[in-house]
C-alpha cells in the first residue's frame, strides 16, 4: 500500500495521516450510517485487481486529485450490509443491494473528500458504480498509487482501496 508522495506533500500529510483519517471515516460510516460494527485489521494489503462471487462500489474523484475510492466485498457481506442499512432481509443480490452499495461508496468518497476541501483543494465526486460477479476483474489507476486496507465485519474481510493523482 502506497500512495504517490508527490499527492502527500500536495496534501500536507502523510501515508500514515490519510490512513488514520480513513480509518476513522470507514468506522463512523459504518457504525452511524449502515448501522454495523467493523474493526480494521492492521495487515498490509496489495491493491486487489481480480475478484470472485463480489460485489464492487466506486466513486470517482475528478479535481486538483483524480482517483477512485472503492470498497471490494463478497456478495454475502455486501447483502448484510444492504440489510442493515436498509432495516430488512435481503437474501438475494438485487438493485437494494446495489442501491445500498453505492450509497457506502458515495459516503466513502465523500468524506474522504472532505479532507481534500479542507486543504483548499476543489474535487468533485462522480455518481458511484457497482460491478457484482462470479468472476470480474478491475483495472483503475497505477497500482503504485493506491492505498488498500483490510476491514473485518463478522469475521469475514473487505477491502477499502484509494488510487490518487495529481492533476
């Protein structure tokens, strides 16, 4: 996990400051807004590019930065979390999922965004997307330039991925 340090000194941070910021936020969304518990694992993690039976949500980031933030999950975790987002069952992928998914995505972005306006840098945010799947593969940025981290919910893993670059 890496981010491009040219990003980092434009940003007046560094790779372990933009972690603790997403760290915090990918909590607090989850806790406040899907209404579920998350920790993160402390493991390093390479950018995923191949995935199999997931669920993947996006947004993308267009501004002073250009990247994504996406979250990488299975499809049983990404039907629990559409769940308890929305305060029903759901035992199927179907567009409540993928409606739920891409408004974890949107929040995701959005307040990782936040963080770019406070410095006084202007970044808009794409609407989000979703790709599920029994197999797919992603290719969005250079990988050298993306921060992966690992989450646990229930004892089952997702992914949280940021690719950045400057403009």
């Amino acid at each position: 996990m890496s981010l491009n340090q040219t990003i980092l000194k434009q940003l007046n941070t560094t790779e372990e400051g933009i972690v603790k910021q997403l760290d915090h936020d990918v909590l607090e969304i989850f806790s406040t807004m899907v209404g579920i518990e998350i920790t993160r694992k402390e493991v390093e993690v390479d950018a995923a590019t191949s995935f199999k039976d997931s669920a993947t949500a996006m947004v993308g980031l267009a501004g002073v930065f250009n990247g994504l933030v996406s979250m990488h999950t299975s499809k049983k975790l990404a039907m629990t979390f559409a769940s308890a987002m929305l305060g029903m069952e759901l035992e199927e992928m179907n567009e409540d999922v993928t409606d739920a998914l891409g408004e974890i995505a949107n929040m995701l972005g959005g307040s990782f965004k936040h963080h770019f306006v406070l410095g006084g840098h202007e970044v808009r945010l794409s609407i989000p997307s979703v790709i599920m799947g029994d197999e797919y593969s992603i290719s969005a940025g250079n990988l050298t330039d993306t921060l992966t981290m690992m989450f646990d919910c229930g004892g089952e893993a997702f992914l949280i991925s940021i690719c950045l670059e400057a403009v």
